[in-house]
C-alpha cells in the first residue's frame, strides 16, 4: 500500500517568500548540533540567519508576517506582528533546511505538481481558477511566495515517503489488529480533533515558542480559521490537512491533550498544551461514541446557473431571467445523473457537478437539509431551481446509502497507520537535520 499525496489535501497554506540563495558555507557541519553565530544586530545586508549557506531575509520574514494578517481576517497591531517574529524565523529556518534536503536527494517537483495543488487549494476555499493569484496579488503578497511554500511542502512529502517506505507497506495483520481493538472499543468516547503543533526545539525557546501559541489562540478566538493557521504553522504533518486528525479515540491522544479534550465543548480552542517537542493547540470539532453514529449518506450532482452581477429580486436583469427559464427547463426535463453532467459544462459556471458525498444529518442550512431529504426519497430526480444572489442551482440526488460511520473502513484504518507512520519519519529526520545544521542567526 502507498500512502497518500499529502499535498492534495493543501488549504491555504502559510506563504513564505522566495528569498537568494547564497553559496554553500565552507564551515562544516556541526556533529553535536546546530552551531548558531549572532549576525551583527545593526547590518546592512538583511540578512535574519543564514542557513547552511541559504539565506533568510527580512522581506521573508515580513512576507510571513504579513501573510498571517491577511489570511488570518483579524486586524493585527506592531506589537502582535512582533510577538509573531521569533517562531517565524525558526519556522523558515525549518523549512530551509527542508528545502535543502529535497535538493540533495534531487527530488523534483514539477510545475504541473504545483498548479494542481494550487488548484486544490482554490477548490477548498470555493475559490474559482485564478482567484487565488489575483487576491494575493492584491494584498500585496507575490504569487512566487505561494509557489515557493508549495514546492516545499510537496518535496518535504516525497521526501518522507523516500525515508518511510520501508515502513508505509500496512499489512493485513496491522489492519486487523486495528479493527480488533476497534470493536473492543464500542460505545468509548471518539473525537474529531484538529492540532497546531509549535515545536520547542532547545528549552531556552520554551518561553518564546509558548508566547507565539497564545499570540495564535488570540487570533484562533478572534475568529481566523483554524485550518488556515494550522496550515501555516503547525509544524506536524497534519498541518497539510488544516491541522485535521480526524477521529481519535483517548490512546492515540497525547495525555495532557486528552485532559482538555474530555472537558472541552465543540468548537472550542484549547490554551497551549505543553507536550513532548513542544506545545499543543488544538480544537474538537465533535464527539461521538465509536461504532455508533449512523448516518445518511448522499450522491448528488448540481448543475449550477451562474449570475453576472449580484441578484436584485426586484429587479432582476435579463441574464438573471434567462439563466432560471434554462433553470426550470433542466428541472423539467433531466432525467438521471449523466443529463446532469452533461448539462453542468454548459452553464459557464466553476462549480463542479460532484460536490462529493454529502452527509445529510450534516447539512447546515434547513431549507437545504429538507429539499436534499425530499430528494433522497426519489432519486434521480431534479429539485426545482434553487435562487441564490449569485446563480440558481438545480441539484438532483443520484443514490443514498445509510452507513454507519462509527466503524472505519479498511481503507481509513490503514491511511491513519500510514499517516501516523509518517509523522514519526517527519520528526525524526527534522530532528537529524536540525542536528547537522550551520545557522547564523540575528539576535
């Protein structure tokens, strides 16, 4: 079994900008760990550290700054910028340093690589092509900034799979144990667990590293997106998936995290957790008892109307009178999911026309949940168009499955033996590289 493109699941992902890469410095690598000189505090060059010969600039430092504020929505003052800056810098020193390995095991990412995760991460934020880019640009952060981050965090990833391979064939016997201890385990509490991992990597920056993870919770608080920051600085792997664990029960949870999840209601974010290599934030999405949480699951397909300006209902233009009269001919006439499919490319529209399994129980929006249920009585039939201020969408229900999502497949059992397999590789080969690094860094 191959484990998976970590890259695919990217939100929007911390952006670091690119930056000049010195030549390599002669001094050799330190055996007993990072050899770290200050930098004359009052230089010219802009220099932040200089890693392995790799430099680290102040551009690159404000980029990440910056970035948070922007993708964070929260307006942020100097101060809390500043508070920000020392893990930043210990952040892209990190990531230096796996930009460098990547490169040494010549491992490359392709342009195609890169356009398709960027794609992923428009399509994760209900983004159209191109969106991204033109926002980016806007905010005044370079595009190229993004790209860099991306090519990282996609070689980083391929890199563990070269490390972890011998470890990532899951066996039927690993999987079985799994499912054993699962059905032993009907009826204990599950939860849905989202991380950012700030690591502690010398007891001196404990302080540092703790003053940063309060400085996040504020904005966590404050209502930015937790996937959105996990993504930009958690340092686990699951900072790929927006910081998602997903269902855990207590053995898989760090004792101290666990202490707070048990008490914590959903939607909360946890004061910093003081765990092995560092501090822990996290948030419980839900909770469930395992092998006990059934559920309706859904096949649609849409196809959605787009309008050219902004819905006035009362006074709609005639390309709004338009797209519902080709609305209601598609309500009036699909019949099976194909005429849908066929119909959602000529609508002009982003939206694609699998939106992917849909929970029923899970859909937020009343009206929504009741026209969905309706449908789900009748498959393959077409709802009546649905009037939304930007488009019309008609939406047709192609099969419906009731499944027990407490017991997970075979499939999920092993991804997460896979994930947590390569978690281990990724700590262990940062902790060797830290130990070999060279690094001159600012006070």
């Amino acid at each position: 079994m191959t484990p998976r493109n970590f890259a695919a699941a990217l939100l929007v992902a911390g952006l670091t900008s690119h930056s000049v890469l010195a030549a390599p410095t002669a001094q050799p690598p330190s055996p007993a760990g990072p050899a770290t000189r200050l930098i004359d505090r009052n230089g010219p060059t802009g220099i932040v550290a200089v890693v392995n010969g790799d430099v680290i600039s102040r551009a690159d430092v404000d980029n990440r700054r910056r970035l948070f504020a922007l993708s964070s929505g929260q307006p942020m003052s100097q101060d809390v910028l500043d508070r920000l800056t020392p893990q930043v810098i210990q952040q892209l020193i990190e990531e230096r340093l796996r930009l460098q390995e990547i490169q040494r095991r010549k491992i490359s990412v392709s342009d195609n690589d890169i356009a398709a995760a960027i794609t992923e991460v428009e399509g994760r934020n209900n983004m159209p092509a191109g969106v991204l880019r033109r926002k980016l640009s806007a905010d005044g952060v370079g595009f190229r900034t993004l790209v860099d981050q991306i090519r990282v965090q996609i070689g980083w990833s391929r890199v563990l799979r070269q490390v972890a391979s011998a470890n990532l064939e899951i066996s039927e016997a690993d999987v079985a144990d799994q499912e054993r201890i699962q059905k032993a385990l009907v009826g204990q509490p599950e939860y849905r667990v989202a991380e950012i991992f700030v690591p502690v990597k010398v007891a001196s920056l404990s302080a540092e590293a703790l003053r940063f993870a309060e400085t996040v919770i504020q904005q966590l608080r404050a209502g930015a997106p937790f996937p959105v920051v996990a993504a930009q600085f958690s340092q686990s792997q699951t900072a790929l998936q927006g910081g998602d664990l997903g269902w855990v029960d207590k053995s898989r949870l760090d004792p101290a995290v666990l202490r707070v999840v048990q008490e914590m209601p959903p939607g909360a974010v946890s004061n910093p957790i003081r765990v092995p290599g560092g501090y822990s934030i996290v948030t419980l999405r839900a909770k469930r008892e395992i092998g006990r949480d059934p559920a309706t699951m859904l096949k649609v397909r849409q196809v959605f109307y787009p309008f050219s300006a902004r819905l006035d209902p009362n006074a709609p233009t005639d390309q709004q009178k338009k797209q519902l009269l080709d609305a209601k001919r598609l309500s009036e006439s699909a019949h099976g999911c194909a005429a849908m499919e066929a119909a959602s490319k000529t609508t002009g529209s982003d939206k694609p026309a699998d939106p992917g399994d849909i929970r029923l129980e899970g859909v937020a929006i009343p009206a929504l949940r009741a026209v969905l249920g309706g449908l789900a009585n009748t498959p393959e039939k077409a709802s009546q168009p649905l009037v939304a201020e930007d488009g019309i969408a008609v939406i047709m229900v192609c099969s419906r499955e009731e499944k027990n999502l407490g017991v997970s497949t075979h499939a999920e059992i092993a991804e997460k033996l896979v994930n947590e397999r390569v978690e281990l590789a990724s700590r262990q080969l940062q902790r060797e590289l830290d130990r070999k690094a060279v690094i001159d860094q600012r006070s």
